[in-house]
C-alpha cells in the first residue's frame, strides 16, 4: 500500500508546488496557467485521495487514470502559458519549476503502474468484487445509442490529444521525424525525404527556457544538423507562435502550419544543413572550394571533407533524381569555370596599361568637344547598370566631354591602391613576369576572396572599358550600332558575362570568415559554435547569406571599384540553436540508409 501511497503524495505535493510557482499578476496570457494548474490539481487530488484512498470508491477509478495521464502534459502547458507572458522568470526559477514537473511526471506513471487492471486489486483486494460484476455486464452487446457514440467518440478524441502529447514530448526530447522542405541539400536529400533526427545528446531544453537535457554532443565538420534559423527572432512571443504551431500541426495532422511570416509563408525553420566549419577555425571560399586555417597556421588549406559533400553541378543528375530545380547547364557551368580560370591567369601589369590606354583614347576621343552640360556620373557602379545604361551613359559622356575625368577615374582608380603599389614595383613585376605564376596572394596577406575580387574588379573594367569606348568611337563617327555587329557583340558578350557572374558570386564565393580584427589579425569561430551550408550550393540559401540584399563594392582597395547586389552575410551557429543530428533516412523506401557524415 505504501508503495501507491508515497508515489500518490509527492504527485499532489509536487503538483501544488507547481502550481503556485504558475502564479503571475501580469495582466496577459501568463495570468492563466495559475488558475489551469491548481485547478487540475485539485481535482486530481479530489479523485486520487477523497474518492481513491479514502472512500475506496471503485466507480470513480477511470476518472482518476484520465486525470493521472493528463497532469504532466496540462501543467506543461501551464509552464508555457507562464513563460509566454510579457515578464521573463529567471534560470533557477525554470530549473524549480521543471524539477518539480520531472516528480508529477514520474510519480503520476508509478500511481499508474499500480492502478492498472493486473495490479490495483492486490492493493485493493475488494474492487475485484466490483471488477468481476463490470466484466460481466461488458459480455452483454451494448444498445446503440447518443451515449455510446459520444463516449466512442470521446475515447478517440482522449486518445488522439494523448498521443499529440506524448509525440511532443518524444520530439522535444528524444527524437523527430523531420520532412526535407527544400532542394538545397540535393543530392543528400530530395524534397519529401523523411529522416530521423536524434535530439537528446543535442541538449533539448522546456519549451521556452534553457532548462533541460546538457548537451552531450561535440558536432563534427560533415554532420547534418536540424537547427533554429538564426534570420528569425527568438524572443517568447514567437517560441510561444512556434510550440502551439506545432501542436496544431500535429492535431491536424500536418494540415495547419502557423509558423509562417509576416506575408503569411510559411517560416523556413528549422533548416537542415551540413556542419561545414568548426571551433576554433577561420574560414574563406574561393570558386567553389572551402579554406581554413587554425591558430596553429597562418596559410589557409582546402577542406577537403567540404568537397566530399559539396555539389556545384546538378546538370549530371538530370533524368536520374527528380530534382526541380538547375541552377546551370552543363555549358553554363564550363563556361563558368573558363571564367574563374581567365581571372585567375589575369596579369595586373598588363591589365594596368590597358586601362591607361582604354582611358587615355577615351580622353583623346572626347577632346575638343563642345561642354553642352555637366557630365551626370552614374548614380552607383552597379554593374548590371553599367552595362544596361551603356549609350546613355557614353551620351553624357560626349555631350559633357568628360571634364569631371570620371571614366578615366573609373578605369584607373584601382592602380593608386596598395596592392599595385607593390605589384607595380620593379622587384614584384620582374618576380611576376619571370615565374609567369600570376597570383598575388602576397599582396592580399593570403586572403584568396580579396584577390580574386580585385581581379574580377579589374576584369569588370576592362570589360566596361571596352565596350563604353568602342560605343564612343561609333556615335562620334556617326555610325548606328547594330547588334550584330560582330565587335559590338562580342564586347557586349563580354561584359555581359561579368554581370552574369557577379549574379552568382555570393553562392559560388564567400570572404574570409569570420573578420579579422581591425588590426588584421584572424578571428576565429568561437567554442560551442558552428557554421552550416547546403550541399546543394547554388541553391542553399544557408548561413553564408542574408535575407537582403545590397549594393556593395568587389574591392575596398578602390574608390570608384565596380558594384554589385549582394546577400553575403555569413555567421555561426551556437549549439543551442541545434535540435538534434539527423541519423537516418526512412522514407522513400528505395533510398533508406544511414546519413552520409564522412
């Protein structure tokens, strides 16, 4: 007996203690989860000890076992109506109140251990009286009536809020089957894959605190993760909108998602992405290949394990995986690689007096023309506004005659930087021109991004030089520009390909990462904390970007340096953001197995 009655005490202790821990005199949501709390409690206890205990009362059994399976999940709620409210409780308030919650928990199972059928009549040995008369009314067929179908329906509705329930709490704690919402980790996964995600070694905590499980797990570069999205607030108000989603979601089975955004779509969170960088390691991507360097080197080194899973080319999985979205075509992406290696070989010696001959001949074109108006330099740099404004702005140029010296500040701004200072000095262009290797890592301490951003700058250019000058030399004579012009077609192709590319930059490349210190010196990613990207990287919208865009310079080493729109905000991810690992994929049947980390 005393083994039912310990257990009975501290669930009614336990539970009133919670209950007043619930007490709030905000007046908001939060004022309900007192009155929720020692209500349910009460009655309980009525049932548990008055009816149970005291009077025996067999008739009242089910009634007290309905009202046992339910106190741990009403007095969650009530901890979430408490916390949902506009005054935060403090961290050991939370560990109080979920250590009292674990004892109604675990007391109430045990009460429910005893009270089932094989067990409560050796505690109370005159129910099986009562028990034996039940059975024996339960062998006459029932008349169908209002009654019985609303108790049918009931014990389906009782039902289906237990297990909605129990699911939330397995999900919070233990595992989560999680449906992939995207194509961004193609080919790891397909949009509609189920996997598994594990959550416990993650450190799962209460809904709306930071008491729970400690985090036992130290993720590795290559594992998949399901995590909070960090573009999106995390205050109460929308963890409060996040848990009742989810409930909801699951009571209408997946129908109803309340998650969504201000334009009423639904929230891309979490998000599941693959542990690319670790503690302790600063990175920099550079056409399509991922660097790091530690504390204990200065030279950044390619990852390796990042080109394992990596996935640039999706043209090869055509007609093999139902796959909705390509990024590129097969030529589209050689020719991009034919791209990234023409900016590699580029020569800045030889670029430099090109542009000072592009801008001298523009000078001498525009030599001796009447100054009708002030020439109306462009509003940005922006190169798809370069490129689409291209007569308007080689118009002005004629009309004005350029007495500003903006094209030739455009096209020779970049040779006053310091980088060509050194390239320029008759030691570097005589080490450059002999070894004929034309990288300038030396002059950029190393950072690959900012190289191959001052070159593709100079390339823009080059590009816009060309054609802003061949157009000038056209109107000047007179003569009407065709399209297919051969010249003009093909300078026009050309500068358009700089558009094209700086339109992909910010998934192909990211800069180093995180910053240096205004002294220069690396920064590193903290302990605790990671960074994620998608395999499918032209189409992972993932932690290297923001949710805007913004016009920025390629290169801070040149004032009047060409622009473009840009999203490249890249940031970690501490581990409290992580829900769990996933582990292994169930669903569709022909592509089961374990989730490739390696």
């Amino acid at each position: 007996m005393n083994k039912f009655r310990i257990p009975s005490y501290i669930a009614l202790f336990s539970s009133l203690c919670f209950s007043l821990l619930s007490f709030a005199v905000t007046a908001d949501v939060s004022l309900f989860a007192f009155p929720l709390a020692v209500v349910f409690s009460l009655i309980t206890s009525y049932f548990l000890f008055f009816r149970i205990l005291g009077k025996k009362d067999f008739s009242v059994l089910k009634i007290c076992i309905k009202l046992l399976q339910y106190i741990p999940y009403v007095l969650l709620v009530a901890f979430i109506l408490r916390r949902a409210g506009k005054n935060a409780t403090s961290y050991m308030y939370d560990v109080f109140t979920v250590i009292l919650w674990c004892f109604v928990f675990i007391s109430s199972n045990i009460v429910l251990f005893y009270l089932n059928e094989k067990r409560v009549y050796s505690i109370f040995p005159e129910w099986k009286k009562n028990a034996e008369k039940k059975g024996r009314a339960f062998l006459v067929k029932p008349e169908l009536s209002i009654r019985s179908v609303c108790k049918e329906a009931f014990d389906w509705i009782d039902a289906l809020f237990q297990a909605v329930f129990m699911v939330l709490l397995i999900q919070i704690f233990i595992l989560q089957l999680y449906v992939i919402p995207s194509e961004s980790m193609v080919p790891s996964f397909l949009i509609g894959d189920r996997v598994v995600v594990t959550k416990t070694a993650s450190g799962p905590k209460f809904p709306l605190s930071d008491v729970g499980v400690p985090c036992m797990k130290k993720y590795r570069r290559g594992d998949v993760v399901v995590f909070r999205n960090p573009h999106y607030s995390m205050d109460r108000k929308s963890e409060v909108r996040s848990v009742v989603s989810q409930i909801i979601y699951m009571l209408t089975f997946t129908k109803l998602n309340l998650n969504v955004d201000e334009h009423g779509e639904p929230k891309a969170d979490p998000l599941v992405k693959r542990v690319c960088g670790v503690p302790g390691e600063q990175l920099v991507m550079q056409d399509g290949t991922l660097y790091a360097r530690t504390i204990s080197g200065d030279e950044f080194k390619p990852v390796p394990a990042d080109a394992k899973f990596a996935c640039w080319n999706l043209a090869p999985y055509a007609g093999k995986l139902p796959v909705k979205f390509f990024p590129m075509s097969q030529e589209y992406y050689e020719n991009m690689l034919d791209f990234e290696g023409r900016r590699r070989a580029l020569n800045l010696n030889n670029a430099a007096e090109e542009c000072r001959t592009i801008a001298k001949s523009m000078k001498v074109l525009l030599a001796g023309l009447a100054e009708k108006e002030t020439f109306s330099a462009p509003e940005n740099l922006n190169a798809s506004y370069l490129f689409s404004n291209c007569f308007q702005n080689v118009s002005f140029l004629i009309d004005s005659g350029d007495k500003d010296g903006w094209f030739e500040k455009f096209m020779c701004s970049w040779l006053d930087s310091d980088v060509m200072h050194g390239v320029l000095s008759s030691a570097a262009s005589k080490k450059v021109s002999e070894s004929g290797n034309y990288s300038y890592e030396e002059f950029f301490d190393g950072d690959l991004y900012a190289e191959a951003n001052f070159k593709l700058n100079v390339m823009a250019k080059l590009a816009f030089g060309r054609l802003y000058l061949f157009v000038a030399e056209s109107l000047k004579r007179g003569k009407n520009l065709e399209i297919k012009d051969p010249r003009f077609s093909e300078l026009s192709k050309k500068a358009s390909e700089i558009c094209w590319y700086l339109s992909i930059l910010d998934q192909r490349n990211m800069p180093v990462f995180p910053r240096n210190t205004p002294d220069g010196l690396p920064s590193y990613i903290p302990e605790n904390c990671y960074f994620m990207m998608g395999d499918n990287r032209f189409n992972s919208l993932d932690m290297r970007h923001s949710y805007d865009s913004k016009l920025i310079p390629l290169t801070a080493k040149d004032s009047y340096s060409v622009q473009y729109l840009s999203d490249i905000a890249p940031q970690y991810v501490h581990r409290n953001r992580i829900l769990g690992s996933a582990m292994y994929r169930f669903w569709p049947l022909n592509r089961t197995g374990a989730v490739r980390t390696k």
